[in-house]
C-alpha cells in the first residue's frame, strides 16, 4: 500500500479526496503533512468538537489553507477571518441583515432569474448547470441583495473567480488580493452612500456597531467594503459548487431524481444529503491558540491545523454507508460549519438550491453528464465543477 499523503493543493487528490479522507480517519486521525506544516483532523466527532472551539482553533489569520500558510496580513470586517469580539459585533450586524423576512422575499426573485436562465435553454440538446445556471443565478441574487447592477455583478464574479483560483504555486498569495478585491467595491459603495435604496449595502452604510465599551458608532468605509466585498463571494461561489455537485448526482442516480420529480417536497432533503456528500467548501484551516493534547500528542500554540468536515461528513462511526448518495438520509452534517462560524448564508444558499431545482426538473426531469467536457475548479476555499455540462436528450 502506498503512504498516507493528504494535500490540499494537490488536484489530484482534490479531485477526489475521499479515498485520502478513509484512510485518515482510519490511520491517522490526527495527520501531520511535514511539507506545509499542518495538522488535520478527519473525524466527525474531533471535527464537531473543533470547529465551535474558537478559543483554540482560531480563524483570524485566515480559513483558506493558502491565506493561512501564506502569514499575509488579513484586514477587518472579513467576518470568516475574525474572532471574538470583533467576530461578535460584525456577526450580529449581518445577521439583523439576513433575515427571514428578507429571505421570504427572496424567493420569488431566486425563481424569476432561474426562469431567465434556463427558459432560454429548452428544446436544446442539453445545458450546463455551472455555467448556464450556478454562475449566473446566486450571483445575480447576492448584488440583488447588496444593491449592484448587473453588469457589475459579471465582473465581480470573474474577479473572485480570480481570486480563489490556486496557481501551481501554492503559498503563492498576492499581499494584494484583499485590496483588489476591495476596489471593485468602492465606487458602488461611494454611489450608494448618495443614492440609499431598500438594499444591503444601504443597510450597511447606515448601521451602527456597538464598541466593547458601549459606544456606538457607524461602520467605517473600509468595514462596509470588507462586508460588501465578502458577502459577494462567498455567496456566489459555494452555491454554484452545490448546484454543480446536485446536478451531477441527480444525473448519477435517476431513481431519486424521478422521485423528486413525482413529489418536489423533497427536494430540500436531495439538497441536505448533497451539502452532506459533496460540500462545497470542506476544508477549514485554523490558527492554534494554545497547546491541545489530541491523540496523545501535543500540538503547540502556533501550529496550523485543518478541519475537514468533507471527510467528517463520511465517518463511517456517524453515517451508515456514508458514500452512498441516500435523499432520504437523516443525521445532518458540518457542511455549514458550527457554533460562532456557522454560515450565515445557510439558509439563502439552501432557498436558491432548492429553487434551482424546482425549476430544473420542471422542464427537464432526465438528463446524463457529459463527462467528456466537464471540468473541477481548483480553488483553495471551495470544491466543485467549473463546467457540468449535462445531455437532456
């Protein structure tokens, strides 16, 4: 048998880890990679366990392994790279913004620009779920929510497509890609202060924070364009990677897909055992804070350590058969994370799949991957198809 490696900047493996993932968390449940320097935990149980504990595993130098490796500074306001209690007071601002009163409203427009996209696509030989649909439709509803235009929206994406793509070089961050990113941001941001409308970025403009000591104060520039800035990626990337995984393994298992189409009440849970199967985002990378004892070992203040709730999320000891796709699975999984860092986007991410769905398999309940020109993207943050381009006929 070949040696345990696990790498996250290898494609190889990223393109399926699973196989590494078993053998991790039967071998080496606490993984050292001496290359980069990382510790990994692999079982659902130490995942569970990690992923709330901030005051150990902390996530304000970074939860991307590249930004984290790479030591570069990361600014405020980026709330997944943020503990407490500056996590804490940004967290509690954004969450007076997504709520489910906004979420309800939502809805209708998630469907709206599923129609605009996919309509167009009927009486075709096929479509692209990536391209033609998790690209264009999440995006669209983020700047919706945030209040940019649509021509605006093509290039921010293309701009955080840029940005979380891993090069053969790893570690090889820009000093530069947060104030790139940023600068796409600053002219709707200066537009808006002037022009407030019923949208996030007005919201976010006009909110107030209140400081440790009491004081209130409103959100510096620099704040509301981290905000801006990270609510837009975030929200478009993972859900493009959710609605690519599901469409490729509705095409996989046609029994359950026709099941789905005789009773559409349970595509919730098809989108439930997708997030568990094949998340979107499956590894996170933490700080260690203090010394922690795990398996006999000690793990010093200073180490890096991933949490891999991709693998987590097959724990043989958790899920029974757990790498078969089952819609009908109960049991839950850490696909959204847990405690303090908890997707805040949860809820959103789950309308627009299920919406995505919907409409999906209105008009085309068969469709088969064409494996020949699919494509996985390679980025740090998220896993998932670039192109998945399915045959509808």
């Amino acid at each position: 048998m070949t040696d345990l490696y696990y790498d996250p900047f290898d494609f190889e493996i990223d393109d399926n880890p699973y196989p590494v993932w078993k053998r991790m968390r039967a071998e080496a449940p606490l993984y050292y990679n001496e290359k980069y320097n990382f510790y990994a935990l692999s079982r659902y149980d130490d995942v569970a366990q990690a992923l709330p504990d901030w005051q150990t595993y902390r996530s304000g130098r970074g939860t991307t392994a590249d930004i984290l490796f790479s030591g570069i500074e990361v600014p405020p306001g980026i709330l997944l790279f943020e503990d407490p209690p500056l996590h804490d007071l940004h967290r509690r601002l954004l969450s007076r913004v997504f709520t489910p009163r906004r979420m309800l409203a939502v809805e209708d427009l998630v469907r709206g620009f599923c129609a605009r996209a996919l309509d167009p696509l009927v009486g075709e030989d096929g479509f692209d779920f990536v391209v033609d649909l998790g690209a264009i439709m999440p995006m669209r509803t983020i700047g919706y929510l945030l209040g940019i235009p649509e021509e605006g929206q093509e290039q921010i994406r293309a701009r955080t497509d840029k940005n979380i793509s891993v090069g053969e070089d790893v570690g090889d961050v820009s000093a530069t890609v947060f104030a790139e990113s940023l600068a796409l941001f600053a002219e709707y941001i200066e537009w808006r202060a002037t022009h407030p409308s019923d949208d996030l970025m007005t919201e976010l403009l006009n909110a107030e924070v209140e400081e440790p000591d009491g004081t209130r104060r409103q959100l510096e520039r620099t704040e509301v364009l981290a905000y801006t800035a990270m609510i837009a990626g975030a929200g478009g990337e993972t859900t493009a990677r959710l609605i690519g995984f599901m469409g490729e393994q509705l095409g996989k298992h046609p029994d359950q897909r026709r099941e789905l189409v005789a009773d559409p009440s349970l595509i919730p849970s098809a989108v439930e055992e997708t997030l568990r199967y094949d998340p979107p985002s499956p590894v996170q990378a933490r700080y260690v804070a203090a010394d922690v004892e795990l398996y006999g070992q000690v793990i010093t203040e200073g180490s890096y350590m991933l949490l891999i709730n991709g693998s987590a999320n097959r724990d043989e000891s958790r899920y029974t058969d757990p790498d078969r796709y089952d819609i009908h699975r109960k049991g839950g999984h850490l696909s959204f994370g847990q405690g303090i860092h908890f997707c805040l986007g949860a809820a959103l991410a789950r309308l627009e799949a299920r919406v995505a769905f919907e409409e999906v398999l209105k008009r085309w309940p068969d469709w088969e991957v064409d494996y020949s020109r699919t494509r996985m993207a390679h980025t740090s943050s998220v896993r998932g198809w670039a192109q998945l381009p399915v045959r509808t006929r």
